[in-house]
C-alpha cells in the first residue's frame, strides 16, 4: 500500500508555504500527509524535527513517494543530498519535486534499468559536490591574504568575528567593576549588528573581555 507524504519547508517566515502545496498537488492527485517546518537545509547543525520524522518513517519503510518542491527543500548541500537518494533507495522510497519533473522519467524506468539510472543519478550527485567543495576551496584561496595582522578578503576586508563597538566594550567593563558576574553583564548588555539588529553579548565574549583587561 503506497504511503505519499508531503515535505513543505520554507526558509523564512515571509515564504508562503501553500503556494509549494497548491505546485504539488499538481502532480499529486492521492491522500498524502503534509509534514511542514521553517528551517535552512543548508547548516548541517539545524534542527529539522519534522524532516526527522520523515527520515524515521522512510527508514521504517512507512513511506513509499516523498514529494518535495524542489530537491533543494531536502538538502541544499549536494553530498548530503546525495546521500539521502541512497538511503531513500535503500527502503523503496521514490523521491518526486515539481521543480526537477524529469525525475519522474526516471520512477517510470521499469525494472533493472531503473536501478542503473538512479546509482547514475547518484553519482552525479556526488561528483557535483566533489566538484563544489574543489571550486569552493580554489575561490577561498584565492580570495585571500595572510599576514602577521591577520586575515584579510581580496578587498582588504579583515576576516573573522568582529569587535565589539567601543562603547559596549566599556559597558561591560564598568559593570564588572561594580561587581557584577559575567552572567550578569551578558544578559544586560546588547549592542547592534551591522544590519541594526539588537543582540546581546555572549558570556563568553564578556569572560575574553574580562580575562584580557585584568591584571
């Protein structure tokens, strides 16, 4: 019996996530569950609770057609796309996405072409992504200049964590002369990003700070 379920992620909260349902209910006439979050594909340290779910159940052999809008909704990251092709073949999951619709050629492929055509497919997907990771690597060595101040972009741009403003700076330094805990002084002291976005200041910026300005 065919279990077709739904992946629905928007990166952001503006995206519209009934606009990738109304696109596959094009190509999807069934019942299907609808498993939909807000989270990046991209850092591989991102919590996807309802993509977890998804991987369970596939990995269970509870779900036979996975439909995504575009692969990218799954993993931007071309390895851990491939990846999740080989575990999807290896539990008879068939992955669909009404933006890569010529995936749907290769489902069609009856049996064993269609087997030779999908370790094909995955190959590519492996070989891109070697290919990106190379380019990638090529670009940041490229891109940049060492020196013994630092670190710095072809533009002249230093890498790395930017300071903190001045005047935070001397926040946090009049705040544990008064004697309050580290713990104290970050949940007090906020400053602005580049993009004017209020944060507040890490315990362990605060401790760095402290550590480097006392005696």
């Amino acid at each position: 019996m065919k279990k077709i379920v739904y992946y629905i992620r928007c990166s952001t909260m503006e995206q519209n996530p009934n606009l990738q349902i109304k696109d596959l209910d094009s190509i999807c006439d069934v019942p299907h569950d609808i498993y939909k979050e807000n989270e990046s594909a991209w850092a591989d340290n991102v919590i996807r609770p309802e993509f977890n779910k998804i991987l369970a159940l596939i990995k269970k052999r509870k779900i036979t057609d996975l439909y995504v809008w575009d692969l990218d909704r799954a993993y931007r990251n071309r390895k851990r796309l491939q990846e999740f092709f080989v575990l999807c073949k290896t539990y008879n999951c068939k992955i669909h996405s009404y933006r890569q619709k010529w995936l749907e050629s290769i489902n069609s492929i009856p049996a064993p072409f269609d087997e030779i055509v999908q370790d094909m497919l995955i190959n590519i997907f492996g070989w891109i992504a070697e290919e990106e990771s190379s380019k990638r690597s090529e670009r940041i060595k490229l891109a940049i200049k060492k020196s013994d101040k630092g670190t710095f972009s072809y533009k002249g741009n230093k890498w790395g964590k930017k300071s903190l403003p001045q005047q935070t700076v001397n926040q946090i330094l009049e705040l544990h002369k008064q004697g309050k805990s580290i713990r104290q002084i970050a949940s007090e002291v906020t400053f602005f990003d580049k993009n004017r976005n209020e944060k507040k200041v890490s315990k362990s910026a605060v401790h760095k700070l402290v550590s480097q300005m006392s005696p």
